[in-house]
C-alpha cells in the first residue's frame, strides 16, 4: 500500500508529492525528498527513451527509403515507412518490416529481393551497433558502450521485456549512482564551483571557476589557480573547464589538461 501511495506522489508535481508524504507522515522530509528525486529522474528518463525510440525509427525509416530509391527497389516508401513503424516493436518488429517488405518486392520484381535483403541487414547492423547507441544512449544519458551491455544483459536475464526496459533501467542506475559520486566528491573536496552548467541529461558541461585579478598576475600563479579545482572538474566528468579572473578566460578540457580556447 505504502508503496502504491509513492509510485502515485511520483507521479504529480514535486511539490504536490512532498506535501501529501510529508501529510502522511509515512517517510521522514530527507527521505522524501530522495524518492521525489528518484521518481523526477526515472520520469525523465523514461520520457527521454521513449523520445529517442522514436527518433531512431524514424530515422531508420529515411534510411530505408533513401537506401531503396537508390537501388531502385520497388515500393520504397510504403515499406520503409514500415520499417521504421515496426522498429518500435522489439526484437520481432524489424522480421515484421523484412518480411512484408521482402513479400511485397517478390510480387512485382523477385530479382530485387536479394538486393533488398543485403542492405536491410547492412543497414540493421549499422544500426544496432551505430545509431542506437548513439540516439538512444544520448537521450537516456548513457554512454553507447553501456547502450549494448544494458540490451544485452536485459534480454540475457529476463528476455524481451529486459530488453525493452533493461537501458532505461540501467540508465536510472547510472543516474542515480553518478549523481552520488558527484555530491561525495563535492562534500569532500569542501568546494562548490562558482558556475556549474549541465544539460538535459544532468551530465555537467561547464565548471567555472573565477579567481582575484592577484591570482592571475603571473604565469606561475595561473598554473596554480588552474590546478586549484581541475580535479574536481575531472571527477564530475565536467566537458570544459574555465578559469577566469574576470578578464582573461581560460578554457581547458579537464581530462587532459590542454587549453581548448587560446
């Protein structure tokens, strides 16, 4: 029952949901605010892989028909826009669109069929192995690595409903587990950033740190103020790293140290 109430409270505005746990004094005010937390990034990760599904079947479907059109296979658009249709449904919506599609080409061109067949698997591997890594795994904020172990590991242990719910399950996880290496490194470094921007996936893009103009008179102390916070922009898995005394901006990539902006 407890349970049933919190999957509800996830469901509504932040505020509304902390309210009504706080009312029912079933959870102490920290631990809401964790489950209001956990249930926002699971809301938004799930909307995000969804929104990437789709995007990544539609551009399967344009793929299929460019592909089509230039080899001149029949029906190229009605059977991509199959293609990508059923590319929603797992495992078995790509043999859906192959198949009808292959029955359709038979019936008026049988040579094509061949053709057909050879680019709709060319095309299936660079799509597995390319596309959605890269448009899903962007959306739920996962590395394209983790894309396939998640895939993979989801339909090893629980089938096609592992395979459908394993990445943004694995996305949450890694969510939530990043956020909390974050907040530990952040507590015991005992430095928050003066500027720290992220993007939609929370993934942190610009840590920003601005220093006195004394701090930045000589090479040597600008070598210094750099090194002050650069492992902490590291450890966040900050994209860039400013260091700025309001005049002179430097901008480096924190894993390596080298000026991006001279």
């Amino acid at each position: 029952m407890i349970i049933e109430e919190i999957k509800m409270y996830a469901d509504m505005p932040d505020e509304v949901a902390f309210e009504n746990l706080k009312i029912k004094g079933y959870i102490e005010n920290e631990k809401a605010e964790k489950i209001i937390e956990f249930g926002r990034t699971s809301r938004r990760i799930f909307k995000n892989f969804i929104t990437g599904q789709c995007l990544e079947a539609t551009l399967l479907g344009i793929l299929s028909i460019i592909g089509m059109l230039v080899l001149r296979i029949p029906y190229a658009v009605p059977i991509g826009v199959l293609i990508g249709v059923t590319a929603l449904i797992p495992i078995v919506g790509a043999f859906i669109g192959i198949i009808v599609g292959a029955i359709l080409i038979l019936s008026v061109e049988p040579l094509k069929v061949m053709t057909f067949l050879i680019f709709i698997l060319i095309l299936q591997q660079i799509e597995g192995n390319l596309i959605y890594p890269k448009v899903v795994g962007d959306s739920v904020g996962l590395p394209g690595i983790w894309v396939l172990v998640a895939v993979a590991v989801g339909g090893d242990l629980f089938g096609l409903i592992g395979m459908l719910l394993g990445l943004p399950i694995a996305s949450i996880l890694y969510t939530v587990i990043k956020d909390n290496v974050n907040l530990r490194l952040s507590k015991n470094f005992g430095k928050k950033p003066d500027v720290l921007i992220v993007n939609k996936n929370q993934e942190v893009v610009i840590f920003a740190e601005f220093k006195k103009p004394t701090e930045f008179d000589t090479d040597a102390k600008i070598k210094k103020a750099i090194a002050q916070e650069i492992d902490i922009a590291r450890a966040v898995g900050a994209k860039i790293y400013v260091v700025s005394d309001g005049n002179l901006f430097l901008w480096l990539n924190p894993k390596t140290g080298n000026y991006i902006v001279d």
